[in-house]
C-alpha cells in the first residue's frame, strides 16, 4: 500500500477547538438530562403553582367557576378583615415566644450533647428522634399530656407539688404558650445543626482561654457564641419561617379556640381555601404571608450585620 492510500483510509484529525466545543455539549445534555426530574418537579409542583397562585389573587375563583378578575379586590378586603388582624397577632405572639425559646433550649442541648461522656450518642439518638414523628402523633399525644382532666402533667402538679395545673390548650392565656412547650420535641433537626458547628470549632481557642484562667460560662459566651453566632442566625431565620407557618397543632388540637386565640394564619388560610373555597381570597392571604417572610427575613439579615460574625473577622 503505497502513502497516498495511507492517508485515505487514516482517521480525520478532529482540530483541538472542535474536539473542547463537542464536550461542552456532552456535559451540557448530561447536565440537563440528570436535573430534569428536579425541574419538572419544580415546575409542576412548586413553579407552576407560585405563579397562578398571584395570579388568582387577583380574582374571584370558588373552583366552580371560572375565575373572575377583580383586580386588587382581595387585598383591599383582607385588610378590612377583622379576622386577618387577629390571625396574624395570635402567630406573630407564637413566632416571638417560640423562636428565641427554641434556639435556646437547642443551644444548651446541644452544647450538652457535644461532651465527651459515655452513652453520648444514646442521648443524641433519645433527643433527635421525636422530630421524625408525624406532626399529628406529636399533637395528639400532647394534647393528652397537658390535658386539664385527666393529663399526666396536671395529675404530677396536683400530687407530687399539690398545685392546680393550667388549663393548657382550653385556657386562652396559656394556649400560645402550650403550643410553644409541645414544640420541644421538635428541635431535633436545630440541634444537629448546632452541634455539628459546635464540634467544628477550634480547640485552641479553648485551650488559650484555659491559660488565661476562663471559666466554662466566660469560654461559652466569648468564644463559642460569636464563632456559631452566622449559625444561631440561620435557625433563627429558620425558626421565624417555621412559626409564622404553624398549622398542625392548632388544627388538630384546638381548631383555633379558645376564644380564636390559637387562630394561626396559615389556619386561617386553610379555612378559606378549603373551608369555604375561596381560592382566590385565599390565595391572596397566602402572599400576603410570603411578603411578611420575605420582610422579616431580610430585616434578620441587616440587623445581623452587628451581632454575626464569620471567619476571618469579615462581617457580611
């Protein structure tokens, strides 16, 4: 075979800037290929529903007939609604009672379960596992606990300490309150979240603070504190979102008495929505809540700005 047939039957030399643009396209198909269960998902489930949710905010729409547009309709009403300023004050009292509550109590839990003693991860298993119960079971059993007839906690107050427990869930004063107490087997997730920040500290800091002579309480409030303090901020946000969405409790435990006093929001939404069908005052409400997130979420942001600080001294 002379060298002219060589060359015939030898491959194309594919040039180099050809060869890189065909593996961006692979990589491109691939990408889209393996993200498009998530995205359709998004988009049907979560995109899909967000846009004609304000959409129908701005009509008249009981899923019977179609919807009638009647442009700021809603909105004008739900600020006329007695009902709305009532919702929204019973769960922003939750929000301001549970939100530091919980922080606290999964700071110290956490700070107590990240000692190095034995059955450690006993503890830890005990205190995370009721937070993967079903929020009924979780209702339920605590409406049978703080129950003022016949509940364990009365029936301990009564005969061990002879006081006369609270109403709990039937008294309008200490119903927000309960709520808040029953929330506690729910911190499971929080504490994880502080405790693995809480086991990727330095140790040296520590053992310069031993030098100096600092105590636990010293140790805790000027190193461990500000060196988790971006995280005590991301449960806080956290937490906020969580409480001004409280719907469980209240709807399976007190169907938002007594007196409307656990009238939570997001149970006023559902009432509406699927109590009454008004789907389009409802979802009026429901964007109502999304701004009021949204605020207090960027409000949580810039007063951070004094009190987080992250590494290397850059306070974002």
């Amino acid at each position: 075979m002379n060298e002219m047939e060589i060359s015939a039957h030898a491959p194309e030399r594919m040039p180099p800037g050809r060869k890189r643009n065909m593996e961006r396209i692979r990589e491109q198909r691939a990408f889209w290929l393996f993200i498009s269960p998530w995205l359709i998902g998004f988009v049907c489930f979560t995109g899909g529903p967000f846009i004609a949710s304000l959409l129908l905010s701005f009509t008249d729409y009981n899923v019977v007939l179609a919807p009638n547009f009647i442009g700021l309709g809603n909105y004008i009403k739900l600020f006329q609604d007695s009902l709305f300023y009532k919702s929204l004050r019973v769960t922003a009292y939750y929000a301001l009672l549970n939100v530091p509550f919980s922080i606290l109590c999964s700071l110290l839990l956490a700070v107590l379960l990240n000692r190095k003693v034995k059955g450690t991860a006993l503890f830890r298993t005990i205190y995370y596992a009721p937070s993967i119960v079903s929020g009924v079971s979780v209702a339920f059993l605590w409406s049978w606990l703080l129950n003022p007839d016949f509940g364990i906690v009365n029936n301990v107050l009564h005969d061990v300490f002879g006081i006369q427990g609270p109403g709990w869930f039937n008294d309008s004063k200490t119903v927000v309150p309960s709520m808040v107490l029953m929330h506690l087997t729910s911190l499971g997730s929080t504490i994880v979240i502080f405790l693995a920040s809480l086991q990727s500290l330095p140790s040296e800091l520590y053992e310069a603070a031993d030098i100096d002579g600092a105590g636990s309480v010293r140790k805790f409030f000027s190193i461990t504190v500000p060196l988790i303090s971006p995280v005590i901020l991301f449960n806080s946000i956290i937490g906020i979102i969580n409480s001004f969405q409280v719907f469980t409790q209240a709807f399976v435990i007190t169907k938002g008495g007594p007196d409307w006093n656990s009238y939570f929001y997001v149970l006023y939404l559902y009432d509406t929505a699927f109590g009454q069908y008004r789907m389009g005052y409802a979802s009026a409400q429901a964007w109502i809540l999304f701004i009021i997130i949204f605020v207090l979420t960027m409000l949580s942001l810039w007063l951070s700005r004094r009190f987080v600080h992250y590494e290397y001294g850059d306070n974002r």
